[in-house]
C-alpha cells in the first residue's frame, strides 16, 4: 500500500526523485528523473546510481559518504539543500541543487533524494554579474553612457551616498518602490521607505538595515548579494528580491556610493519553495500510514512558511467535524487558535467558511478579512475577542477530497506577517491538499483491512492455553509485518477425556482460504479427539479430511499428547520440537509426511521423555526462514543457540528468548508469521508445594505491531 | 535485498523433454517465477524434468508447487522428474515432510 502512495506522488513529482538502496543502486526513478539526466526508468532501475548521475570524480566521496553512513547511523548531507554537479545520460554535467533523505525501510536503510536542474539559474547569476561588470566600466567613462545603459534598464537600479540617500534611481526602481516620480523618491528618508515593509531573509528572520548590502559596503565589509522577502504593509503585496551591492570608489579609492541592482525573484524563488515545500510534504505524507500524526507533521511544515497558522479538519463518517491538527507560528499562542478552533460548531454552517467547502469541495480564498466580516462570522463576544486576538489578514480554506468525496479542509491563516495569501498559494494549498487525500485514504482502507485480519487471526488462536497440572505452557504468535492478510500458523491446546492435547502448524497459503482450513484442521482435530487418542491417528484424520477438500490442501502439524508424567508425539511435515534439559538442546521425534499431500502415508506416535525441570519447545518453519537484511535465514543453530540454558525457566521466559532472538536477527525486515509455544514440565517439588506460582506471563502487548499473542499459562492446581 | 545466490532458470529443451535448471532459493518470492516458466507442461513435452540440485532453499509454498505438478502430471498423463537438491537446507525440507519418499525423486548423480 505504502508503495502505491509513495509511486503516486513521486510520478507527479516537479522535481527529479531518485530513490537508492543500501547498495547504492535505484530503486526509483520518476518521470522528472528521466526528463532531468536522459535516461529512462528501465534502463535506470537496479544500476548503481554513482554510475549513472554522479560524475566519475565525485564517485569515491559519493561510495564513502554512504559507507560511512550505513556504519554509523548519520550523515552530514542528509536534508540539506545542497548544490552540485550531476551527469547526464549524454556525458554532460549540469549544475542541480538536491536534498536526500534516508529512511528506515525494514532492516535496510533506503535514500531518496529531490533534484532539480540549475543550469538556468546559474546562467541568468552570470548574466547580472556581466552586467554589472559592464557598468562599472560605464561608470569610469562617461556620464551619459552610464544614463543610457542603466536609464534603459527594466531591473531596478539605485545609487545611495555614504548615509544612505538615494542620488540616483531608473525609472524601473522609482516605480518598484512605489513612487509616482524620482523627485519624490529623492525627497523620502531611507527609513521611512524601509518602514512601509516587513523585510524578512530566505530562512524567514527579520532583516534590519543593517544586513542589507549596501549598508555592509559602506562599512567596509563584504556584501554578498542578500535575498529578501518583502511584505508592503498595507497591501499585504509579497515579494521576493536579489539585491546585489558594489561600491563606486572615487579617484583616490575611498568609497562615495553604493550601486544596487533589485532583481524581482518573486516567481523562481516561489516556485523554488512550493517545489521544496510540495516535496517535503510529499515525503512526510508518503512515510507513515499514520494519517493523522503525519497531517499534524505537514501543517508544522506550512508555517511559516505558507501562512502563519494552518490547521486541518476531517470529516468523520458521520459528517463531523474532527480538528486533527493546529499549527502557529507563534507557539505562545497556539492556545488562542485551538481555543477559537472548539468555537466552530461540529455541524458547520452550510453556506459559508468550512461548511461551505465541506458542501462545494471548492476552495475559498480570503485575500483580506475586514473586521465587520468577523464580526459576522462571530458567535458570541468572546468568539470576536478571540478572531481579533488572532489577527486575520487573509485566510484560505481548500478542500482534501478523493474523487467527489471531500474528506475534510486545509485552512491556512495569515496574521502576524501580514501577507496577503494569493492564488499562489491557492495553488500549492491544493496541491498538497491532493496529496494528503491519498495519504488519508489509503490509510483508511489499510487499517480496516488490518484490522479484519487481526481479528480473524485471533479468532483462530485460542483466547488463552488451558492450565495443566505439573506442566506450565506458553505461546507466541508473530503475524507477517503486512498485517493485512490472514497467516497461516496456527496451535491449539485442550483437555480431552484427562489428556491434554496440543497441536501446532502450519497451512500453505494466506488470507481467507487459510483462515478456513486453519478453522477446519483445528476442528477436526479436536472432534476426532473425542475418539481418538494417539496423536499419529489423529494426524491420519486430519490427512484423510484435506484430501477431501477440492483444492490442494496441505499442511504442516505436530501433535502432543500429555497425561500427567507421559507425553507422546507425532509430527506430520512440521520441525521436529527441541527439548530444552539444562544445557541440551535437541530434536526428539520422527519426521511424518506433509498432510493432505501423499497417497498412502502413516505416521508414528513417539514417546518423549519429559523430565522434570525440563522444556519441549514446538515451533512453525517461521522463525528457522526468517530472513535478515543480508539475505541470511535465521536457522536451526540460532535457535538452538537461543534456547540453550532455558529449559528450566519458567515457560513464558523460553518463548521470550526466542520471541527476542529472532527480532533482534530481522531489525524489522519482512517476515513471516510466525508460531511458537513451549510446554515446560514443572520441577517436581515446585509442582507439588508452590502451586499458585505464576510468573509465566508472556508480554502482550496489544499496541505493537509484532506481538506476542495468546499467550497462557498453566501450573499447578 | 540481496539473496546469497540469485534465482536463476536455465531451460533446456528437446523434442520430448522440457529440463529446467533452478539456482538460488525457491520461497514465496520466486515460486510465482517458476510457476509461470512452467506454464502448461502437457502442451510442451512429455517429460517435464525440474533439476533441484542447485538449489540452496526451499519453503513449503515451494514444496507445495512440486506437489501440485506431480498430481497434475498423474491427471493429464505426462511425466515429471525431480533432481535432489545437494544442499543440506533444500534438501532437509523434502526429507522432514515425506516429500522426497513420496515424489518422483532421482539423484543428481543417477544422470
């Protein structure tokens, strides 16, 4: 399911992503990728990454650097926006800037990196250094050339004297910074010009006069060009603008005045964000199949950077609001926000705000919220107070909808900046919006389907393992890390006619015609019981009835008897059971033929000597297939090294040691279901004098994915 | 991931026999592989040879593809003919379920 998603997003993702393995070699390679380096996804796809983009001679730090990585958890370039040069399909290098990410798939590390070509970028920086270069060559020759060039300029072009005055500005940067002429420019203070904005820097901290360049040149220090955000304070209008600074020496070298050129980046740095804001998002929503918390992490994302708050509502199947996530910029008065959020009312008032999206699925954009529409939109006095407090400006509101359904809203909020939200930001907004739907709907259908499964499986388990004088028993089962498909492990235990019966196994197959013959396996062995005693005669039983069913139905079991100091066993394709006595581990047993698979088979019943003090431990081919992250099994000798020493503690201790043993083998890494129990025979004096002892509990925890389940006990009554 | 040996089929074929050479492990992830190469073996050849002795693992969904072509080799009235694996792990599974007793087993040496 996760894949579908994560495909989803990366296929339609602006940027080039490019995903790698432990082994450096791509496992994704999206249509920008292919558009970005010439090559396509197939020819892409299981090569080593280094050999494809990376130029030769970055090849060795590019191997070290995720050498070193994969040995100790961390790397210095992992999400940063970093530059650098990149290989085409054609042999040419071009300039991109990049993120990487790492992820934790499993057992194995995955690297997914956003790329986007430069080349465009770093053309049009050489270009204005060209120029800039021209003027200065202008300005040592005559004073009408210098008119001519930079008169005719459309960048805005200003000369400021050592205390900040302007002595010169084109027609272009009059009417940038809002003037009708440069009369009245010439005539306005510096600060005052600076007062009608919030400057703001790239990394969103504020920017005084002091920081911008031409400033810093006339205090003699270096003045690389500065990118800054501009909000007019009374229009709300924002903008993104390079300003570039170089001094204008006279004679003797001593600086007189400053040239700047103001080149209006709004455009490419927006894009440049919404395509950097849109990726991260992307990554966050495709990373975890926990909706909700995930929904939370994506609206810290958009503030600032978006609006100042963000929040986000779903509707549950009742057609109820369900606020699932506040952000603000301000963390102080994150309180005021989710106070005003309880305001609204669960039934949301059709016509307009949130009712109105929920009812249309069309966004609504506010560019500017005057106060007599909060006074409207206000319930009581208090609910005013708090719209005021929080200080709208400008508010957007953009449906999260799959297909005609609308799931729920995004609602971003700018108040502190005082930018205006535009359809810019309309844009992204919806483009997230779309993003987070999937993520929410996928979701959904995978807990439900999880959530059946679980169900199912327990349903096929027994509630808890009966109690079994001078025996303690425990169990464990671990389903596949899928966890939407019903396994096919399965154990039992009962007491019949004063036996007690158990039986563990394993049908070939997954899902609903599993869970049947898992269901009709126990079943019959259990009716059969009732007349039969010997475990062999009992497998024969079970033989005959999946011979009987239409299909190929086969199956793994071992079957155990015990009658108070006797056990007596028969296994039918399934591993033999160790016995656990002091530092011994061995099978005991005989191999019996796969039920439901061969015509004319039998089995033998075996005695097993279980001596006082010692364990017998049954187990499905799970746990000996289980695979780590270098494709190695987990094995018969690991097992065995696990048990080794355990067979005279308590029985929920045993299963713990292998239930650890071969979570620690796989880190998280795909596995199998998984079954196991063990049935230690008490110590004869503690069966006799200490009956209510009970430190047999096996963990349950019901919260984690991989668990122990059905875990029981028994002891002495 | 990386598996220790890849899965690997090389087909031989002659006018009656159909011979497929498998390396690597055979489990969840790469029976669906062979399955498919198999396809119909009566409409193919008369004897349907699956050459083990290379291979490294097997799980039961495995064993379980091998049981079904040998009851459907009985039913459509062709001949199937399975080489023991040399490795320890692949073969200890056909021995522990009966598998190897009661399926048309030879040695890789018998050829």
């Amino acid at each position: 399911m996760a894949s579908t998603l994560a495909e989803f997003i990366i296929d339609r993702a602006y940027s080039a992503v490019v995903s790698m393995d432990e082994h450096g070699l791509v496992t994704a390679w999206n249509p920008s990728a292919e558009a970005t380096f010439g090559r396509g996804r197939d020819e892409a796809i299981g090569r080593p990454v280094a050999e494809l983009i990376i130029p030769e001679r970055l090849r060795t730090a590019h191997q070290e650097g995720l050498r070193r990585f994969l040995a100790v958890g961390e790397g210095p370039i992992l999400d940063h926006r970093l530059e650098i040069t990149a290989l085409r399909a054609d042999g040419t290098e071009f300039p991109v800037e990049f993120t990487i990410s790492a992820l934790r798939d499993g057992a194995a590390w995955s690297f997914h990196a956003f790329i986007r070509d430069i080349s465009q970028r770093i053309e049009a920086e050489r270009e204005r250094e060209r120029l800039v270069e021209e003027l200065h060559r202008a300005l040592r020759g005559s004073e009408r050339r210098f008119e001519a060039i930079i008169g005719s300029l459309s960048d805005p072009v200003t000369i400021r004297d050592r205390e900040h005055r302007f002595v010169y500005a084109n027609p272009a940067a009059v009417a940038h910074l809002g003037f009708g002429s440069w009369e009245e420019l010439r005539d306005t203070p510096p600060a005052a010009i600076m007062d009608q904005y919030t400057v703001s820097g790239e990394d969103g901290r504020d920017v005084r006069m002091e920081d911008i360049p031409s400033v810093r040149i006339l205090r003699g220090e270096p003045a690389e060009p500065l990118l800054i955000r501009t909000v007019h304070r009374e229009t709300g209008v924002q903008r993104w603008n390079l300003l570039k600074s170089a001094p204008l020496a006279d004679e003797d070298g001593i600086v007189e005045a400053t040239i700047t050129i103001i080149e209006d980046v709004t455009e490419q740095t927006r894009a440049a964000l919404q395509g950097a804001f849109l990726a991260e998002a992307s990554a966050l929503l495709a990373s975890s199949l926990d909706y909700e918390q995930t929904l939370r992490n994506v609206a810290e994302l958009a503030v600032p950077e978006v609006a100042d708050w963000c929040a986000v509502d779903l509707i549950d199947e009742d057609g109820d609001r369900n606020s699932v996530a506040v952000a603000h910029v301000d963390p102080a008065r994150l309180s005021l926000a989710q106070e005003l959020r309880e305001y609204q009312p669960a039934r949301l008032d059709p016509e307009q705000g949130l009712g109105l999206v929920f009812r249309t699925g069309q966004s609504l954009l506010y560019p500017d919220i005057p106060d007599d529409l909060l006074a409207k939109g206000a319930v009581d006095e208090r609910h005013l107070e708090l719209l005021r407090a929080v200080g709208f400006r400008s508010a957007l509101l953009v449906p999260v909808r799959v297909g005609e359904r609308t799931l729920g809203a995004l609602t971003l909020v700018s108040s502190d900046s005082g930018r205006v939200l535009d359809d810019f930001d309309r844009q992204l907004a919806e483009q997230v919006a779309a993003r987070a739907a999937v993520a929410i709907e996928n979701a959904r259908l995978y807990s439900q389907r999880s959530s059946i499964a679980r169900t199912l499986q327990r349903s096929l388990l027994p509630e808890q393992l009966p109690e079994i004088p001078g025996f303690q028993l425990a169990s464990a089962y671990l389903p596949a890390m899928e966890g939407s498909l019903v396994g096919g492990d399965f154990y039992d235990a009962w007491s019949v006619g004063g036996r007690w019966m158990l039986i563990i196994g394993d049908v070939t197959g997954k899902g609903v015609d599993a869970a049947a013959m898992t269901a009709l396996v126990r079943h019959t062995m259990r009716t059969a019981s009732e007349f039969l005693t010997s475990p062999a005669e009992l497998l024969a039983r079970v033989d005959a009835t999946l011979k009987q069913r239409p299909a190929l139905s086969v199956c793994t079991a071992l079957c155990l008897r015990l009658e108070e100091d006797r056990a007596t066993l028969a296994v039918g394709g399934h591993p033999l059971p160790l016995y656990i006595s002091g530092e011994r581990v061995s099978t005991v047993g005989e191999h019996g033929p796969l039920l439901g698979a061969f015509a004319d088979v039998a089995w033998r019943d075996i005695d097993v000597d279980l001596e006082p003090g010692s364990t017998l431990v049954a187990y499905t081919d799970g746990i000996t297939d289980a695979v780590d992250g270098s494709g190695r099994r987990f094995g018969i000798e690991r097992l065995c090294d696990a048990l080794k020493d355990a067979g005279d503690r308590p029985a929920a201790e045993v299963i713990g040691r292998l239930v650890r043993a071969l979570e620690v083998f796989q880190t998280g890494a795909h596995a199998d279901d998984t079954a196991a129990v063990a049935v230690h025979r008490l110590p004869l004096a503690e069966a006799l004098i200490d009956p209510s002892r009970d430190d047999s509990h096996a963990t349950n925890g019901e919260d984690q994915d991989r668990r122990l389940a059905g875990a029981g006990h028994g002891q002495t009554d | 991931m990386v598996r220790p040996t890849e899965f690997k089929i090389r087909r031989t074929t002659t006018e009656t026999n159909v011979t497929l050479l498998i390396t690597g492990e055979l489990d969840l992830s790469t029976v669906p592989v062979l399955a498919e190469s198999i396809g119909r073996p009566a409409d193919i050849a008369q004897t349907l040879t699956l050459d083990l002795s290379e291979l490294s693992f097997m799980d039961s969904t495995g064993l379980r593809l091998l049981i079904e072509l040998d009851q459907q080799a009985r039913r459509e009235d062709w001949k199937l003919s399975l080489i023991r694996p040399r490795h320890e792990t692949a073969a200890a599974v056909l021995h522990s379920t009966g598998a190897d007793a009661a399926l048309p087993f030879e040695d890789a040496a018998d050829r």
